[in-house]
C-alpha cells in the first residue's frame, strides 16, 4: 500500500462519517490496513461533538492498539521467562492503550534508590527487606483494596502505583520490581485465592502477605489460611511461581471481573492474550 500523507490519512478517517454500512465497512478495512499511522488522525476525531463519528474512531483506535498488543504479546511470550515487569505493563496496556510505561518505571527506580539511601552502612539482607516493607507499607501506605476489590484498575500496574491500592497479586508484582532492584532473594507464590511473595534465607522462608500491608507468615500462617479458604495445603502452593503464570494469573483475574461485571468481549479478548501465554510456554515445555 501506499504512503498516505497527513492530508489523506485526515481526509480517510473523516469518510467514517458515511451512513452508507458497506462504505463504511470499506473504510473501516482500509483505515485498519493503514495501521498505527492513522493512530493520531482517529483521537482528533474521538473529541467530536458528534458522538457516533467519536465512536467509530474509538472502535478503531482500540481495534489497531489491541493487534499491536497481541503482537507485543507474542514477543514477550517467545522468552523462556519472560520479564514480569514488561508483562506487567503490557496487561496494564490493555486498559490504557496509550500508556508510557516510563514514568511508572522511573517510580519505581526513584523508591528503591530511596530505600537503599536509608539504609544504615553495610546493611544485611535482612535490614533491606525490613527497610522495604516499612517504606511500602507505612511510609508509602499501599494496601489492598478492600472496599472495591473487584474494581478492574486493582489488577493494572499503574493504576496500583497511582491509587496505592490493589488486589494481593498486582501488590506481589510491585513488590516484586521493587525487590529486585534491591537484589533481595524474593520469588511469587501462587497460593490459591491469595498471591503472596516468599522469601528465602538460607534453609527457612517467610512469606509477605502484601494486601495486608506487608503481614509476615511463617509455614504454619500459609496452611491455616488456605484452610478456612477451603483448600488442603499442598507443597506445591508455596513453591516458586514462575514470572509467565504470575502474569497469566493477573489476567486471569481480570477476565473473571470482566465477567461479572457483564463484559464478556473485554473478558474474550484478555482470554486470547492468555493463549498466546501459554501456547508459547507448552512450546518451550515441548
């Protein structure tokens, strides 16, 4: 195809104003081949007075930065683990397609610069994983969200950053980034119906209960609270989660808010994503 200059791609995207459904759907296809060019031309036209021209453009838009995100997609999942926070920006990317990544990135870098600052001289491991949970969970206050725990923006990174409020896995996730930049020996535990973060020291583990504002437990805490969960403690609760299922379990979770919520395409199309997860990981498996 050819190159369009400014002036057709602003001349092809005000064509969405046909009434006509098969023009429209041929303008629709040609825009959609066009691709991310066209991308600024359709948010000038998702600020019209016209509500249905604003629609069209919306549609669209979303339609061209979700191919973008399968593909971005596809690329983290080809690793054999992937990285979890660039998978943890590309969920995030579902919700806010047009997000930079880079301001939250440099968050996190400026907070645990922060922590290491406050940290006494020739500070042990565990100086630094008690400065971490002080300086997240009092100074910082990050918390779980209790009173809207179903609230879809508990399961986006930046949303997380931005609220100090989410849900046990996206909490874990922050942790998480924050503790590898400390170089502390922290892994993801996928314990049913409540992700914890477990650290390891030598032979023993203890485990961060990050919704409630860093809560340590031992062995004996885990199993008791998988019991009044309903589950029977099975070693492999507490084992290390890898980085492709923490993310595969962010997901998850927004696919079952989205469907109570009565969202079932946003749900269908967090589903596919899913796919592309863990196809790529029975590959690696295989």
């Amino acid at each position: 195809m050819a190159v369009l200059d400014e002036k057709a791609l602003r001349s092809l995207v005000r064509l969405l104003d046909d009434e006509d459904p098969k023009s429209l759907d041929l303008v629709r296809r040609h825009i959609l081949d066009v691709g991310d060019p066209i991308l600024p031309y359709l948010e000038e036209l998702r600020g019209e007075q016209d509500p249905d021209l604003a629609a069209k453009a919306d549609s669209i838009s979303r339609e061209l930065r979700f191919r973008q995100l399968r593909e971005d997609f596809t690329a983290l999942a080809r690793a054999p683990e992937p990285d979890l926070e660039t998978g943890a920006f590309l969920v995030a990317r579902f919700a806010y397609p047009g997000l930079d990544p880079e301001p939250y990135v440099t968050w996190l870098d400026r907070v645990a610069a922060k922590i290491e600052q406050d940290l006494p001289p020739e500070a042990d491991l565990l100086a630094t994983f008690q400065q971490l949970n002080l300086f997240l969970f009092q100074a910082l206050n990050f918390s779980g969200n209790q009173k809207h725990y179903y609230d879809p923006d508990n399961s986006y990174l930046n949303r997380v950053i931005e609220t100090r409020r989410g849900i046990p896995v996206t909490l874990s996730v922050l942790y998480l980034l924050l503790a590898k930049r400390l170089r502390l020996p922290v892994y993801g535990v996928a314990t049913p119906g409540h992700f914890l973060v477990a650290l390891r020291s030598g032979a023993h583990s203890c485990f961060i209960d990050t919704f409630h504002r860093g809560r340590l437990m031992d062995l004996s805490d885990v199993r008791r609270m998988l019991i009044r969960s309903g589950y029977e403690f099975r070693p492999e609760f507490v084992a290390r989660c890898s980085s492709r299922d923490i993310i595969i379990r962010m997901m998850r979770n927004l696919i079952s808010v989205y469907e109570k919520a009565g969202s079932p395409e946003r749900a269908e199309r967090l589903g596919s994503l899913v796919e592309i997860l863990l196809m790529r990981g029975k590959k690696r498996v295989a």
